[in-house]
C-alpha cells in the first residue's frame, strides 16, 4: 500500500556505523515527508549517539524488533556491511517493506539479480544509495557533457585517492573473503563505474589493474579499470588509499576543449561536521575550490553545481507515493556489479574483458 501524501514515510534504518550515521540518517530525517522512525544497531556507543541525534527515533538492538513491527513502517534503509546487504534485503522484502540498499547492492551480480527479482516477485521498491551521481562536481561535468561545451570527448578520468598507508585494524571494509566484498574495487570503484555509465552508457570493453601494495593487507587497496564506452570514449579509472598527493577528480577531454576539477564534494565535509540539507548554500563550493575549463587558448573557471545529495530521498518519498521510477534502478545497480565482476576477471587474468549481461525476468 502506497502512503498517503498527507502522513509521513515512517523509516527503519539498519545499521548506524559511518554510512548510517552520517549520510542516511540527517538525509532522511531532513527530507520532507519522512520520519526516521527506527535505528537498528547493538553498538552501545552507536546507539546513545544515534539517540542524541534522533530523539524521536526507537533505537533497538536487532534486526528482528524493526521486523516484527513491520506495519508501523513504510520503508527499510540498509546501511550495514556489504556481506549482508543481500540477507537483511531479502529479511526485509519478506517483512513487506520496500528496501534501499547501500552500495554495492550486493557482493556479486548473481546475488544482485536475485534480491531484485524478490521485490519484483512482491511488487516492493528496491533501490540503491548510489549518492555520487548527486555530486556537484559529477553533475557539472554531466552539464558541461549534455550542453557539448567540450565537443566530442573522447577521454574521461575520474578518481578517488587518499592517504591509508596503514590499514584500519579490523574494519570490515579490510577483510578479504569474497563474500565480504570489501577493498576499494567494490567500495569506490562502484562509485566510479556508476558516474561512468551514466555519462557515456554500459562499456563495451573493461581492462583493470587490481593491487594490494600495503604489507599484510587482505584487499585491494590500489585500483585502475579502463572502460571502453560505445562511441569510442575511453574512461580511465583510479582509486587508491596509498596516494600521498591527489590528481585531478575529473579530467574530461574533448575535441573542443578540456574541464579539470580537483576536490572532492563538500557535502560529504559538511554532513561529517554536524551539517544538514536545506537553504540556498547546501552544496555549494567557494570560488577556489570550481574547475576550470580550456578550449586550448584561454581557461576559465567553471562554477560547480551545488551538490544534492537529498534529490535521492526526496525521489525515494515520491516512487513510494506515486508509484514512479526510483532515483537509481535496481537493474543499474546490478549493471555496474557486472562490470565491477569483469574487471576482476581482467584483473587475475591480463586480459580484456567483455562485461556479462543477463537480465532479472519482469523487470
């Protein structure tokens, strides 16, 4: 049942570490139309944060209390380690909420199709918090592309780098067993891959280099995916925590000209500094921080676009009222766990990969 445009979208969320805490939680609550009713975490220390921040919020410590009180929700957020994305999806799904997952949506596409065609089996919303296409820095190179200001590209480089020289001890996101889905590949390459498809459509073609360089590590932690792209753009694709200093988060290259960006959104800064989502500056970069764009002869700065980040919730509220499209489709999502699956395989082997494709019945 579809929730009346004049009661509030009441949500669970799953989950209060880094993901739940500080992108899912105040994006939620400050979107128009939605009550973050439940927080599910057994972390004692999560828990008292999560009810200073959300006092209205029921904090409980198992999956099963949100479960059992399904029909007092109209939405379940899972925020939790990749491993269990596909099992508290599907626990969801079968409670009769629609889900939103993190990404990647699930460890492998296999595992993807199945918990898309679930929803699709109960006519639930399955979608995924692919928030980068909200970037400011992604939606300027997407205008800059669609208006054809650079001309024909034929070049995209896009990155993600820090500086991790020493592994976190213990963090899930380091643990190596391929159900876990941790190492960059999966955490910033699906970001990566995500903004690639969306821009230039589903490459025909993927060669990756997939390392680990820091001693003792279980995961990749040093990635580069190329991606041919049918038209003949070639998309060049790095993320690394061993990176002392950062190139360029976007270098796009045209045949009329060329846009530079370094930085990355502010929004993520804000949110982690206590920020939250509404007025005119959400999102917005000072001066300093805009890209520049050359035609070969002069340069210019090219003001970013404001970051949005609450266009995903807020297109959430309205697929559930309405019964449109989602923000991100759940067949996107297993596209880009596709082509995540053929770099691996380009990868171990030194070859060029042809991404598979194989699609979810009714969808």
């Amino acid at each position: 049942m579809r929730p009346d445009r004049d009661d509030a979208i009441r949500v669970g969320l799953i989950g209060y570490g880094f993901g739940g805490e500080v992108f899912h939680a105040p994006l939620i609550a400050s979107t128009p139309g939605m009550q973050l009713s439940t927080i599910v975490t057994a972390n004692p220390e999560r828990q008292a944060r999560a009810g200073r921040a959300h006092q209205s919020a029921r904090i409980v410590d198992r999956i099963d209390a949100l479960l059992t009180a399904a029909e007092d929700h109209d939405l379940a957020v899972v925020s939790t380690p990749n491993v269990s994305h596909v099992p508290l999806g599907l626990a969801a799904l079968e409670s009769g909420l629609p889900v939103i997952v993190d990404k990647p949506l699930a460890a492998s596409a296999a595992d993807g199709r199945a918990l898309a065609q679930a929803a699709e089996e109960r006519g639930l919303l399955l979608s995924v918090f692919h928030n980068r296409r909200w970037d400011g820095d992604f939606l300027t190179v997407s205008r800059l592309i669609g208006e054809r200001v650079l001309g024909p590209v034929v070049r995209f480089e896009s990155r993600y780098e820090r500086w991790r020289p020493a592994p976190i001890a213990g963090a899930w996101r380091e643990r190596g067993a391929p159900q876990e889905a941790g190492g960059l590949l999966f955490d910033l390459g699906s970001h990566l891959i995500d903004q690639a498809i969306r821009l230039f459509g589903r490459p025909t073609h993927v060669y990756a280099e997939i390392d680990r360089r820091r001693a003792g590590v279980e995961v990749d932690d040093d990635v580069f995916v190329a991606l041919m792209h049918p038209g003949g753009v070639r998309a060049h694709l790095w993320a690394s925590v061993v990176s002392a200093t950062f190139g360029a988060r976007f270098r796009v290259l045209g045949l009329r000209g060329a846009y530079e960006k370094h930085g990355l959104d502010v929004q993520e800064e804000a949110l982690i500094a206590g920020g939250r989502p509404g007025g005119s500056d959400w999102g917005r970069e000072p001066p300093e921080r805009w890209g520049h764009l050359s035609d070969g002869d002069a340069v210019r700065a090219v003001e970013t676009e404001p970051g949005a980040y609450p266009r995903f919730y807020e297109g959430i509220a309205e697929a559930l009222r309405s019964g449109t499209a989602p923000p991100v489709d759940v067949r996107e999502a297993i596209e880009v766990l596709e082509v995540l699956e053929a770099a691996s395989v380009s990868a171990s082997t030194g070859t060029i990969v042809t991404p598979e494709r194989e699609g979810v019945s009714e969808l």
